[in-house]
C-alpha cells in the first residue's frame, strides 16, 4: 500500500470532521428505539431526549403491504435519522417520516427555526449590512 501525504490542512478537516460526527452523535432528536407493536400495528421509536413517538405503519412507505412477521427486526442508522427493516429490503427516513405523520406545516416550522439558529460569515456579513440600513422597517400602526 502506497503512503499518502497527509497535509496540515487535511487534519484541520479530519479535527472539524470529528468535530461535527461528536455533536451529530448528541443531537436529542435521533432515533435510538424503535419496536414494531403488533397489537396496535404501529411503530415506536424513542429519541435521544427522552421523547417518544408512534407513528402508524399504514403510513410507513414499503411496510403497508408487508408481513407483521417480518416487521419485528428494525435496525436504526448510526446517525439515528433512518429505519431499516432487512428483510423486506426498506429503508426511511426519520424526518420524512415525522413530516408525513404530522403534516409539512409543523415540519416546517421546526425545520425553519433550526436553521434560523445557524450561524454562518454570510449570513453575519448579510445582518450588519442590513443593520447598516437601518434595519428591520418598524410596522405602520393603522388607523
């Protein structure tokens, strides 16, 4: 095996790589339960936070039609966005889970206030530039 060079730079990548695996790794909305309950033919998933969910499986894509026998095996994504059930060859996205369960409305919502918590040079260069203009225009009072 070849010997690669790795450059200064590419451990500053690899530290910031880490860096945001650890914190992605502590995100309180990661699935990290999830059970199939034959009785009420619903899956539960539990979250990092504590919180739980149950989410019908007629609304799961690829599971309306299979077996509830082979539903019992479901393994969770190491990141703990996704579901995978091997048997029947499926696969789902937590989230698009969430926003079909609950509408794209409250999924919305949710997904626009973390992002508006994000902070960026852009987005801080855009702020004091729009400071500079005087800011937000204040709302006309009607009469």
């Amino acid at each position: 095996m070849a010997a690669t060079n790795v450059t200064a730079k590419d451990r500053e990548r690899l530290a910031r790589a880490r860096a945001r695996g650890q914190a992605r790794a502590q995100d309180p909305s990661a699935v990290v339960d999830a059970q199939y309950d034959a009785i009420r033919d619903v899956i539960d998933l539990g979250f990092r936070s504590g919180g739980s969910m149950t989410i019908p499986r007629r609304i799961v894509p690829g599971l309306v039609d299979a077996p509830a026998s082979a539903l019992g095996l479901i393994r969770v994504s190491p990141a703990g966005d996704a579901l995978s059930w091997p048997s029947l060859d499926a696969d789902v996205y937590v989230p698009g889970l969430v926003e079909r369960a609950f509408g794209t409305r409250l999924f919305a919502r949710a997904t626009g206030q973390r992002g508006g918590r994000r902070r960026s040079k852009a987005k801080a260069a855009a702020a004091r530039a729009n400071g500079s203009k005087g800011g937000r225009p204040r709302k006309r009072l009607s009469a």
